[in-house]
C-alpha cells in the first residue's frame, strides 16, 4: 500500500511540475509569438483569413504606418503591370523581404545582434528574420498609440474614442493609398469583387470590377491568357448569379495563393434535386456536371466531376436545357445535335461524355415508379409505359373485386361456417380465424399478425421460415426506400437522405445484398417445399407457380442490373460491400463500358416489364393475400372482432 501511494504521488507531482514548466514558459514568451503559435490575431492583425490581400481600412488607419504611401513598402507593384499571375499563385509569405523592414527599422538588428528584441531577450524558438510572423505591417500600432492605451482588436472601429472623438467615417486617403484600396480595401475591395448595382444578370458592368480586371472579356495581359480563364462577353450576360458579389461562391478567391481555390459547393446555398426531379438520386455526380455549360463531365472513383473546356469561361451559365435535353451529354451514345456548334446549351462537343463514359446508361431512363417502392427507393410517380399498365391493371382489377366482395361477401361480418372456412380463407385471401387472448390489445395483435405473420408461424413455423425470407426481404427495402425518399423531399438538406439513396455506401450496399440473397433463398426454398407437398401429399393444395417465376425473374434480373451498374461505373469505391453484384460485375467488366452503356436501358426495361406484369398479376393470382389478408384483419380490428 505504502508503494503503491508513492507512486501516485510521484506521478501528481510530475504533472504538476510540468503543468508550472509549461505555464512559465507562456508566461515568458512574448505576446505576439503567443498569439502567433495560439493561431490568434497579433499585434493588431484582424481575425480574418490568413494570406488574404484585404485590409482592414480601419485597422489601418489607426496602424503606424497610415501616414505611408503603400509604394513605400511595395516599390515592385509601380514597376510592372499589376496583378501579376507570377504572384498571385504564391503563397503570401513569398512577398516579405526582410530589408524593406530594416529600412526603417535598423536599430532592431543592432538589439537582435545584442541578444535583445523590444527589451525581452530573444527567444532561441522564435524566428525573428520574418517580421511578420508577430507583426502585421498594415495594423502595427505605434508608440503614441499604445501610450494612448489603443490595444490590438479585430475591429479597431470599437476604439475611435480612445484618441479622438469617434467619427462617422474614415478621412479621405491619399490618392496612391486610395487607388490600392480600391481593390485591397476589405470594404471597398471586397464591394468591387463585382458591383451588384451595376453588374445584374444580362448587362455588362458599368464600373470597374475587381474579378473581371483578369477574368473578363477585356482583362490586361498581366495574366497571360494560357493561365487565366476569362469569360466572354456573351458569358457575361448569361451569368445565372450575375447579381451576386463574385466572393459569395468564391470564397477563398481573394486569397494567396490564389490558384489553389476549393471547387465551389453549390449545396451550400441549394437544396439537391429529389428523384422524380432527375430520375435517380445522382448522389455521386457533381452540381456542375449537369448545369454547368462548356465543362466535360468526367469520371473519378465512381464520383462524376467535371473538368474545364478551354476557350472562353462559360461555367457561369446555368440554365439546363428544358425537358431531358440537357441529359444527352452523358446519356446518349453520339453528340447531340445542339452540341457541335460549340457552347450550345449543355456544353459542347467537347463536353459530350456519353456513350459510358461516366458510368451512364445510353439511355435516358424514368424514375423509378410507385411500383418499385417494394425494393427501392421510388418516386411517387408512374412515367414509364409498362408500370402504367401494371399499375392500371391492377387498380381496375381490385376496384371490380371489391364491388364484389361487398356486394357478396359481407366482409367481416361475424364468423364463416366451419365447412367453408377454409375455403372462404382460400377464395378471398384471408385468414382463418381464431380468437386471440381477451387481455391482448387488439392493434398489437394486428401488428403481429401482419407484420411478423404470427397465424402462420401458429400453422406451421416451416412454411413461416420461408415465407419470412420472402416477406421481411420486401418489408425492409419498403422501409429503407420509404425514409430514404421521405428524407429527400421534406429534409433535402441534411446527408443521411442521400445516403440512404446513395447505392455505393457500404452499409448500404451489404444489406441490400443480404436482402436480396435472403428473398432469392426463400423463393428457392419455397419451390422446393412445393414440390415436396406435391410428391408427399395425396391431395397437395394448389400452388401458383406463376407468381414464383415472377417473383425470380424480378429478383434475378435486380442481381444483373446491379452488376451491369457496378462495372458500368468502374467499380466504384463502397461497391465492394455488394458483394453478390460485385462479383457479377466483374463477370460483366469485358464487355467495357461502351458495350455495357449499350445494353444496360435493355436490362433496365427488362426488370420494369417483368415487375409491372407481376403487379399487373396480383389481383389474378394468390398474391393478392398481400392485400386481402391484412384488410381483412384491419375490417376486424375496426370492429372489435380481431381474431388471432
């Protein structure tokens, strides 16, 4: 016990000792190299980006060197055309050169040379050759200021006050400083990014434009044109956000280095297209790719992004195409017409990226109708030919099996003899009844009876197992489909939609594969029990075969779309965890993307008939317990009479 309490305290008493180390050190380093190492604002320097060429004006103001003429630091900007490319796409730390400083301050190098700096002795972890590591030259106060109690702060606009009567604005600069603030001035500057009042949709700017000075139609040769993009004039009219500051999108453009920029994410203003929108959740695809013009759309890992054209920049043009024109830049097998004259509406020639290229089908599918919602997340919707002929079969079908059933059936209405219960349980699809237990809740009895199909477990828990990997297959992609698409129309913004809807997650991906497997398996297994009953029993009941092949057709072609999708996008990163259609796809890789594009609106089409005749099917068949069973439950629950 002794040995074990000297060690805790031998192991407090080192933190503590290091915690006082560490406190001291803080303590003795010099407020600026704190703020700088803390990565906060120092010595004056406002809290905004680093490499940013914004000033603060009103920092500035209150800075030593106001008085300055900018040239005075900057000698280099009055000798050559200015902006150069050769410095914007350096970083900002390239620009500081030591000698500028000691221009003025010569005396420092005597104090760093005695071991000194502003009367604290110098630090060996500190880098006193860059200035600016501590000291921002455009908010450095000086002597009288400090003396006056001015302090550093991000918005030296609170401190008017501390050495005169605080004022309305800022005086007039000199004209040399007036001219660099035009475009430096994190005010001024940032207002001439682009002049909303001047620069709206359709017309060209009327003043000066901070942007356009290298991307516009007229841009200086101080950026040769190789490098720089530059829209045209007519790029200029059709922009889709022209009454918008440049920097609202382009966050980080007025920033060193400058060709270093993030891609624009649109979503961080718009909301992503639901399904019915654009036929498929296009989860993986970039905003850009689509609405962008003069882009060719490519593929990278499964994701479609895009790259740039060359000629003149015209991404700033938005507007689709109406109807599925715009979708033939990759959903076609040759350019469109519209495409070759150049930069028509949804890119030009150079942009088609058809014929699989991007992992795209020929073939400019609908979305997935109401019909398909057993398996996928659908659209409340019903475009294509065949679902509409399923669909409509079937209404009219039940709707004249209801006028029947209430014309004779009296459905629900007290109990069926003993001789024809099971024939009336056959006829109509509805269970035999048994009463349940008094003390059980009659809507939680109708849950289990028709969501864990508890009277046929009752009946025989072999017939339950298979119809359970049938039944709970169907029921969970119902769900996963329903909340996916729900997520997308009432919470667009959020991810977890997307990425139900996304095929490539690997969550995702697995259970849909382990679902799929599971329902192949019970249709398998039911097949084989039926022929079982059929040798074994002398009098085996009738089974529907025809709805079995349906329900295999409709299963077997699924697996086969999913592989063609998987190898048609190069197997993309996540489509692994499919592992049933990752290994068909692989099968399918050989016939290349160009022959996979071809052949895949086919298979498409295939697997909608197939599923639109087995709807069609249903009221026909002894599918339609599907229907009748859990209505006839639901009419007796209503009525008091639930019967488990």
């Amino acid at each position: 016990m002794k040995l074990r309490m000297c060690k805790r305290g031998s192991t407090t008493a080192a933190l503590m000792f290091l915690a006082a180390c560490v406190l001291t050190a803080m303590t003795a380093m010099p407020a600026d190299a704190r703020a700088a190492q803390q990565g906060k604002p120092a010595d004056g320097m406002p809290a905004d980006r680093p490499g940013r060429w914004f000033i603060d004006e009103t920092g500035f103001h209150a800075s030593a060197h106001a008085s300055m003429s900018c040239a005075d630091c900057h000698a280099e900007q009055a000798d050559h055309a200015h902006p150069g490319a050769d410095r914007l796409n350096k970083p900002a730390s390239t620009a500081f050169n030591r000698d500028t400083c000691l221009q003025c301050h010569g005396s420092v190098e005597d104090d760093l040379a005695k071991g000194t700096h502003g009367g604290k002795p110098v630090m060996k972890t500190q880098d006193y050759a860059n200035c600016v590591t501590c000291h921002n030259p455009h908010y450095v106060l000086g002597p009288e200021a400090r003396a006056r109690g001015l302090r550093p702060a991000s918005d030296m606009s609170n401190s008017c006050n501390v050495c005169h009567k605080a004022q309305t604005g800022l005086p007039k600069p000199a004209a040399d400083v007036a001219a660099c603030l035009s475009c430096h001035g994190l005010k001024t500057g940032r207002a001439m990014a682009a002049a909303p009042a001047t620069f709206s949709k359709g017309k060209q700017p009327q003043g000066p434009v901070m942007c356009l000075t290298c991307h516009g139609p007229d841009a200086s040769a101080a950026a040769p044109g190789t490098a720089t993009p530059r829209i045209s004039a007519e790029g200029l009219k059709s922009m889709t956000h022209g009454d918008m500051n440049c920097l609202t999108c382009h966050t980080d453009a007025a920033r060193y280095p400058h060709n270093r920029q993030d891609r624009v994410n649109c979503l961080t203003c718009h909301a992503r297209h639901d399904e019915k929108t654009i036929h498929d959740a296009h989860s993986n695809v970039s905003c850009g790719a689509c609405h962008f013009s003069g882009v060719t759309p490519v593929l990278n890992n499964g994701k479609v992004d895009f790259t740039v054209n060359a000629g003149p920049l015209n991404v700033h043009s938005m507007t689709l195409a109406s109807g599925t024109a715009s979708c033939v830049r990759c959903h076609s097998a040759a350019p469109a017409g519209g495409m070759a004259g150049g930069t028509g509406e949804g890119g030009s020639a150079s942009g088609f990226a058809g014929n699989g290229k991007v992992g795209a089908a020929n073939a400019i599918l609908p979305p997935k109708s109401v019909l398909c919602m057993g398996c996928h997340a659908a659209t409340l919707s019903v475009q294509d030919t065949p679902s509409q002929i399923g669909l409509g079969i079937f209404v009219l079908a039940f709707a004249g099996l209801g006028l029947f059933w209430l014309s004779c059936a009296n459905l629900g209405d007290g109990s069926p003899q003993k001789g024809h219960a099971a024939a009336a349980g056959q006829s109509h699809g509805c269970p035999a009844p048994r009463h349940h237990a008094a003390s059980e809740c009659r809507w939680a009895a109708l849950c289990c009876d028709v969501f864990l199909q508890r009277r046929l477990y009752r009946e025989s828990p072999m017939r339950w197992a298979v119809h359970a990997l049938i039944f709970f297959p169907f029921l969970f992609r119902f769900v996963w489909g329903l909340l996916g698409l729900s997520g997308s129309l009432l919470s667009p913004a959020s991810q977890w939609p997307w990425l139900l809807l996304d095929k490539n997650w690997g969550g995702g991906a697995m259970l849909f594969d382990i679902s799929g497997l599971a329902l192949l398996l019970g249709l398998l297994l039911a097949a084989a029990l039926w022929r079982r009953e059929k040798s074994v029993a002398a009098n085996p009941p009738r089974h529907d075969w025809a709805a079995l092949y349906l329900l295999l057709g409709i299963t077997l072609t699924g697996f086969v779309l999913e592989g063609m999708r998987i190898a048609l996008a190069g197997m993309p990163e996540g489509s692994g965890y499919a592992f049933a259609g990752y290994a068909l796809a692989q099968a399918f890789a050989p016939l290349g993307q160009a022959g996979l594009a071809r052949i895949y609106g086919w298979g498409w089409y295939a697997h909608a008939a197939l599923t639109a005749l087995t709807v069609a099917y249903i009221p026909f068949s002894q599918l339609r317990h599907m229907v009748t069973a859990p209505l006839f439950l639901l009419v007796q629950t209503l009525r008091g009479r639930h019967q488990a």
